[in-house]
C-alpha cells in the first residue's frame, strides 16, 4: 500500500470520528445559548420570591403588580429602541432628556396652547421623531460618534427642559391624556387582549417554525417545541388572571406589548432588521455585502427618537404633570434592560423580548426596594452595580466574538 494511500485512508478515518464531534459540539453550543435565554426569567423568578417574602407578601399582590406592570411601561418603551441602537453598535445617551424633553412639549401644548389631545401628542411625536433625525444626521452622515452625539443632546436637552417650562411644574393635563399612562382596559376587554395575544403568539411560532423548516434550518424537537409555548400561554394566562383581579391590563402595558410584536416582527422579519444585526456584527462586511449603512443608522435613531418621544407621552401622563427633573437617568435603566435581556454590547445580537424581560428586572428592583423603604441613594447604588454585573456577564459569554 502506498504512503499517498494511507494518508487518505486516515484523512477519511478522522473526518468520519471528527464528523459526530463536530455535530456533539453544535448540540452544546445550543444548549448554552437556551440556558442563557431563560436564566434571566429563573433570576426575575428568584427576585420576586425574595421581595415576597422580605415585604411579607404585599410584593406579589395584584394591586403592587399592576403598579409594576405600569411602572416597567415606561423603560420598555425606551428598552425596544436601545436593543437596535445597541445591536448596530451604538449607545445613546440622550433618551431620558429626550424623554422628559417631549413630555414637557405634549404638557405645554395643552395646558398653555389649549391644543387637544390627539393634536398635542402627533405634535411630541414629530419633535421626536425631529430629534431622532438630528442625531441621525451627525451619526449615519458626519460620522460622529454616537456616544458623543447622543451625550450631547443629553445636555443639550436637560437644559431645553429648564427653558421652556422656566422651571416650574406644567398640569393638570386633560382626563383623555391621563388615561394614556392611568387608564386600564375594562376587565372584559382584557380578557378578550389576552386570548388574542395567546392566539396571536401561537400562530407566530407555528409559522416560524414552518419557514426554518423550509429553508433547512434547525428547529426544535415537537415535545420541547410544545413544552415552550404551553409555558409562554401558561404565563400570559397568569398574566392576564392577575391584572383581571385589580383593574385590568393597563393601557400603558398594552402599548408596550404592541411595540414589542411589532418591533420583534420588524428585527426578525424584514430586510431592515436583517441590516441591523448585520451592521452591528461586522460594519466592513456589511458594506461589502451591499448594505446602505447610512440608511440603517439613520432608520435606527428615527425609530428611537419615535419611541422616546412616546415615553416621554406616557411619562407625562402618569405623572399628570411635566417636571424639571422628568426622565432623569432613564437611560440607565433602558441600557440595563437591554442588556440584561440579552443584547450584547459588542453589537450585533440581542432580541427585543428579551430587553422588556430585563425592563422587568429594573422595574422590580426600583419596586421592591420602594416597597421597604430603602433610601433612593441605595437605590441608585444597587442599579449601577447591576449594570456593571450585567456588561460583564454579557462579555464573559462573548469571549472570541
């Protein structure tokens, strides 16, 4: 037998032995991936617990989480927008100015201006979408940045903030405005939002997995399949049965989970979601492949100028009042959540659902800690140290990217 022979024989031999290897490690790779999926909700679960039994009980009562459901409104809100800002490689510092900024605008417009209400917020959402494209313009086509540009219109806009409300407290807004960050759907209603999203949400995984079939991607097992949505319905139904037992589902928790179906259809599904996380995973090939850069940064600070503005809407309508100090580091917490939830900060990856998992977390730390009256300075301690906590475990399960 020759040598040339032999060479081959034991090529094919260790291709064959590396084959199954190779499949064992792909299996692995996903296992570790799902765990990190779900170890965020195992951590909320554990939080919940500990605050339950630290407040004896009132944490977990259907009044204190509605409060919480309404109170996380607001960060996701700004969490959906900062998962794509992040994803495409940016920051933006601006968005709790921004957010207090466009609240003080839809607070103005109808107290000073008499406008009504539907008028006063398609107004803030234009300032909004205004401020997006100012940003945009210096990031997507001065190259600027964004952690500066968006450092800039923090300061730029918590001094707008003082200007145009000269310092004083704008209210009352009117009763149609308040119910946007008060209101709650009536109980019938409710029930009727639930078992659409339950059906919604069925269809959606259902049809996913008949695309990933098609085009020869991997899917689930039937039995793990089935096991994940019967506990997402389980949730929603606790969900649901729990708000049903106060007042309601609150209007500003169905504006979030609207945004969320959409974005995540929008991240998910669409050549600009697509771009997105192709941007943000590799600029240079990104541009080789043909993708308008540009235009994606661009798209991305309209969307999240957009959605600031709209917190800023439901933020004013909570508070029935806009303040000085309105927005005041809430891009801490929608950083965090995104974080927190999955989106990494070496860009591209992270999933919107995720960021409203990690707005939950936040929300129940600010919640429960209230809830014992610990001093706000300990708060914000607590939060800063999440954050850190949250990057490094993001970087730590990065490592080689």
């Amino acid at each position: 037998m020759s040598l040339n022979k032999l060479i081959n024989m034991e090529s094919e031999a260790g291709a064959a032995l590396r084959a199954p290897a190779a499949g064992h490690e792909k299996k692995k790779l996903r296992f570790r991936l799902d765990v990190r999926s779900y170890t965020m909700i195992i951590a909320l679960v554990a939080i919940w617990v500990t605050f339950s039994i630290l407040t004896d009980g009132s944490f977990l009562s259907a009044r204190n989480l509605s409060m919480l459901a309404r109170q996380m409104s607001i960060t996701g809100i700004l969490a959906v927008g900062m998962v794509l800002v992040i994803v495409a490689g940016h920051i933006d510092l601006s968005v709790g100015s921004v957010a207090g900024f466009t609240g003080a605008v839809a607070a103005i417009l109808q107290v000073t201006h008499h406008w009504g209400t539907l008028p006063a917020i398609l107004a803030t959402l234009l300032v909004g979408l205004a401020i997006g494209g100012w940003q945009a313009f210096w990031i997507a086509f001065r190259g600027v940045p964004a952690f500066i540009v968006t450092l800039s219109s923090m300061l730029v806009f918590r001094g707008g903030i003082l200007l145009i409300t000269k310092g004083i407290t704008i209210s009352p807004m009117r009763d149609s405005f308040k119910l946007i960050g008060q209101g709650y759907v009536p109980p019938v209603y409710s029930l009727a939002l639930g078992i659409a999203g339950g059906v919604i949400y069925l269809l959606l995984q259902l049809r996913n997995r008949r695309s990933r079939q098609k085009y020869g991607l991997e899917v689930l097992p039937w039995a793990l399949e089935g096991l994940k949505i019967a506990g997402i319905l389980v949730l929603l139904t606790l969900f649901v049965g729990v708000m049903l037992a106060y007042k309601g589902i609150p209007i500003p928790v169905v504006i979030v989970l609207s945004l969320v179906l959409l974005m995540a259809f929008v991240a998910g599904n669409t050549t600009f979601g697509r771009h997105v996380y192709a941007v943000g995973g590799n600029r240079e090939a990104a541009v080789l492949s043909g993708i308008n850069v540009k235009k994606t940064n661009m798209i991305i600070f309209l969307i999240m100028g957009l959605l600031t503005a709209l917190a800023g809407i439901v933020l004013t309508s909570r508070l029935d009042a806009a303040t000085t100090s309105a927005g005041n580091m809430f891009e801490l917490d929608a950083i965090a959540a995104a974080i927190i939830g999955g989106t990494s900060t070496l860009g591209g990856q992270g999933t919107i659902p995720g960021a409203i998992i990690g707005a939950l977390v936040m929300a129940t730390i600010d919640n429960g800690m209230s809830l014992m009256n610990v001093d706000y300075s300990l708060l914000t301690i607590v939060k800063g140290l999440v954050l850190v906590l949250a990057v490094w475990v993001d970087l730590s399960t990065n490592k080689g990217r």
